[in-house]
C-alpha cells in the first residue's frame, strides 16, 4: 500500500523538487503552496506523512504545525519540517510546536527519502 505524503512549500521549485524525489521514492504525493490550501487538502485526505517549509506567506509552517497537531485526524501525523532556516532557534521552534523532525535545506534526494521512510516506520513500529 504506497503511502501518501503532503508536501506543503510555497516555492513551486521546491515543491515540484520534493514531490519528484518522495515519487521516485515510492511515494504518493499531495502538493499545497500554502497552509490554507494545506488545510483544504486535509479536509479530504488523511495523509501518512506531513512536510512542512517554514517561511510562507499568511499562515508559516510553525503555526500550520499547531493547527495540524490540533485536528483530531492529524494529531498524530508525523510531520518533517524541511526549512532554509537551519538556526537552533527555529528548529526549537518547529519541534515546540509539534514537528517530529526539522532538517535543513537544501536536501538531497536519498536523505530525504531515508528520513520520510524511517519516520513512517517509527508510526508503523508503534501502531
């Protein structure tokens, strides 16, 4: 069963770069250019997995890791924070707010399928 992951990034570059290299992957991918239409899409699907950037306009990855920790269907949904800002404050910031991981960009591809694949495991492991 391919497991879906929201990938949410307000530059279309990065969006397009992550959902081809989680396809490649194996990966299902939903693509969002903002935390509302984030939410839109989570109003329809449950996905297995959450990437978030930080810095987008209106509503920015933090406080779109608040709301989604707040919904009952995605309470529990791992979600990587994949930000250019790779200081200790933002990443303390992304972990508060409930982000089970935070890495910095730019990734390259095979880290950023070994961390998504070893994430889902760890939600599989303890189901």
């Amino acid at each position: 069963m391919k497991k879906h992951i929201l990938v949410v990034d307000d530059e279309i570059g990065a969006l397009t770069l992550i959902g081809i290299m989680l396809e490649r992957g194996g990966f299902g991918v939903l693509k969002a250019k903002d935390a509302r239409s984030a939410l839109g899409v989570l109003d329809q699907n449950t996905p297995d997995m959450i990437i978030l950037d930080v810095m987008m306009p209106g509503m920015d990855g933090i406080e779109l890791c608040r709301v989604v920790r707040e919904r009952t269907d995605t309470a529990s949904t791992p979600v990587l924070i994949l930000s250019a800002r790779g200081d200790a404050e933002s990443i303390m910031r992304g972990i508060e707010a409930g982000a089970n991981d935070y890495l910095p960009k730019p990734i390259l591809h095979h880290d950023l399928v070994a961390k998504v694949r070893i994430m889902l495991e760890q939600i599989d492991g303890a189901a």
